[in-house]
C-alpha cells in the first residue's frame, strides 16, 4: 500500500484548502470561496478535469454556506498553477511548501492576461467617482481626509482649506485699525493683542497678530471690520489634491465603471475578454434575480417599471444586462436556473505571452458559445448547455 501521495481537502473560513502531500513537499491549492464568482473559467481552464461547478446561484447568494461555486477534486488536480493564472478574480493560490509558486510559469511557460487599468496621475483630480462605482473594491484613493463628509466625519481630518496649496497676505492698516477686538472674536486665525491699559497714556494700544496655518481666506475679518482696514489676498499655487488614485490590479476585472465615469478622463481600462452576450427577458421567471445578484460587475440589473401608457404593445422586461460593463466572465450563465434566458459568446481574449498548444485548448474552451443551466445530473454539480463550437 503506498504511503504517498496523500490527499486532503479542508475548510477554513472563507477558503477551502487541497492537499496533495507528497514524500519531499506539500501542494496547496487554496479556493476563497468568498472572492470566487463562479465563473467556470477555472472548469475550462483545468488541464486535468479536477474542477466542476458547484450551486453557483445558492452560494453566491449566501443561501447556503457548505459548498462554494465550484469544487476542486483534490485527488485529480495536478497542483500546475493554470487554473491560478487563468481565474479573473484571483480566487485562487497555488503553495509549494507554503511559498507561493505556479510551477506552469516556471517550468512550462503560459500566457498570463494582459491587463490594462491604469489612472494617468497628471489627468486625476484625486475625485471620488471610481471609488464609489468600482463593484470589486479596486481603487485605492490615497488622499488625505478633509472635513467633507464623504465617509462620514474623520478623526483627524484636515481643514478644508489645507486641500491646496495658496498663499495667502494679510494686510492691516494700522493707521484706521481701532484694535476693537472684533475680527479676533470671530476667527481663530486672528489675536488682537491689547497693551496694558494704563490711564498714563489714556489710549488702546497694541497689534493684530495673524496666523497664516489656521487662515482659509473666507475673508469674514475683512466683512465684518467697522473700519474697513484688513485685507487678505490669496493666491492659488496649486489647485492640486494631495494623495495618489490607483487601481489594484488584483482587484480589477476590467469592468470600465471607472474609466466611463471618471469626469477628467484619466482612467484607461481594456477588457480581459470580447464577445456578446445576449438576455431573452421574455424567458425569465419574475422575482429570481439571480443573475443579478452573481453578477461580479453589477451589470445586471432590474429594468425601471414603466408607466402602462408607454408600453404599447411591448412585455415589460424583467431583466436586462448593460454591455458597457459587461465582462463575459459566465457567472450568470452559471447561475441562472431557466433556460436559453442567457446567451454568451467570447470571441477573444487579451494576453501576453506565448500561446502554448495547452492554452490554445483552453482558448477553444473558453470561446465555446453556451447558454444557462438546464440540468444538474449529479447532485451539487450543474450542466451547462453548449450551443456550438467557437
């Protein structure tokens, strides 16, 4: 009986961990079960048939919590990286003696996606817009926090006029200053510092004293002087945010929320895949929404409700999907549980690299047009109904 290879398969929180322990090292192959979409290209991708898919639409819902979109037999993986590399979503690690490696990068060779999202640092008014539409958490914005409330009041924040860089003058003529005290009563950036009152000389003596750090150039001092003798002049250095915006490529998936809404433009993203996809809403069962609710790019949505005297004749749509944003991942094939509702097709994919006949394979695979779930054969595992070759 051979004591090796032994095999294991294990959760831990959110991931589900393989091993394949050989005599001299230890394989893991560890799925997070949380990031993973249930796109399938992993099914495609895996030279070794080791991956199937799981209850996609229960487990991304959350309606149920033992299995994740897919499932990976530990005893056929053959621990070579590809699915690593060709998962969108970065879902899935490869270790070799609990150091990170994709052994079919390093022995073989393998083409790896070409991606393009990148933030041009010139053009980027440090904004708020991509962080807000991004569906996968990948924009950094490295600014620092001011008073606004964009994310609620910060311990810490900086006063608002500290965003750009100005100088600002401040001028008092001293021959109409009446030292009255009012402008220092009301800005914090001003004291008006009184001698001592004495009756030897019988007259209000002393000087305003101006802080340039707490001053914003609101002007109130200048407004509110019963003399008429301060003026404060500010001139904008740079009308430049501190901080940095980038894009976490681990993160991205090429959806182009970011770059269709940025306002200056200054957001380039190039999508992984091409090709169409196509929903039949007629087919769809009202109040599923699965699709929707998968979709890793939240470009899948529940058309408005229009009034009954603009339909004429049409049938209120239940589903819809915006191609602009569209990735052509499959989650919602996978996941959709009626029949010829969804309709996807790739027709090409952007990477760099040779073009390995085992890629080539994949390729075919992957360009393969299919449609949503009509069957589920063995129980946990779904079919999926292939159209026709590429």
């Amino acid at each position: 009986m051979a004591l090796f290879p032994k095999f294991s398969k294990k959760r831990d929180g959110v991931n589900v961990v393989m091993e394949q322990r050989l005599l001299q090292n230890v394989n893991n192959l560890i799925l997070n079960s949380e990031t993973c979409t249930g796109c399938g290209i992993c099914v495609d991708a895996c030279p070794e048939e080791a991956i199937v898919l799981g209850l996609v639409g229960a487990s991304r819902r959350g309606a149920i919590n033992y299995a994740a979109p897919v499932d990976v037999d530990e005893t056929k993986c053959s621990y070579c990286g590809v699915c690593v590399v060709m998962c969108p979503f970065n879902a899935l690690t490869l270790k070799v003696d609990n150091q990170e490696r994709l052994p079919i990068l390093e022995k073989e060779g393998f083409p790896q996606y070409d991606m393009k999202a990148e933030i041009d640092d010139e053009k980027c008014v440090k904004c708020t817009i991509c962080e807000e539409v991004c569906p996968r958490d990948a924009i950094d914005r490295n600014v620092p926090a001011y008073e606004g409330t964009y994310k609620g009041p910060v311990a810490g924040a900086k006063d608002r006029h500290t965003a750009i860089r100005t100088k600002t003058t401040f001028k008092v003529d001293t021959e109409k200053c009446s030292l009255c005290g009012l402008c220092g009563a009301l800005c914090p950036a001003l004291v008006v510092k009184h001698k001592e009152f004495t009756a030897e000389t019988g007259k209000i003596e002393g000087e305003v004293v101006w802080d340039e750090a707490k001053c914003d150039a609101c002007k109130i001092c200048v407004e509110a002087c019963p003399e008429e003798c301060i003026t404060v002049e500010r001139e904008v250095i740079s009308d430049k945010v501190d901080g940095k915006v980038s894009i976490v490529q681990d993160n991205c998936c090429t959806c182009t929320w970011c770059s269709r809404n940025c306002p200056p433009e200054a957001i380039t993203v190039e999508k992984i895949f091409e090709g169409d996809i196509e929903f039949h809403a007629e087919k769809c069962p009202g109040g599923c929404s699965t699709c929707a609710e998968v979709c890793p790019a939240n470009a899948i949505y529940l058309p408005s409700a229009k009034p009954a005297s603009e339909m004429g004749h049409e049938i209120e749509k239940t589903i819809a999907v915006n191609k602009d944003y569209c990735i052509l991942c499959g989650a919602c094939v996978n996941a959709c549980p009626g029949e010829d509702i969804i309709i996807m097709q790739r027709t090409g994919v952007r990477v760099k690299g040779t073009e390995t006949d085992l890629f080539k394979k994949i390729k075919e695979k992957l360009f393969t047009k299919r449609t949503s779930k009509v069957k589920e054969g063995v129980t946990g595992q779904v079919g999926i109904k292939i159209m026709e070759k590429a």
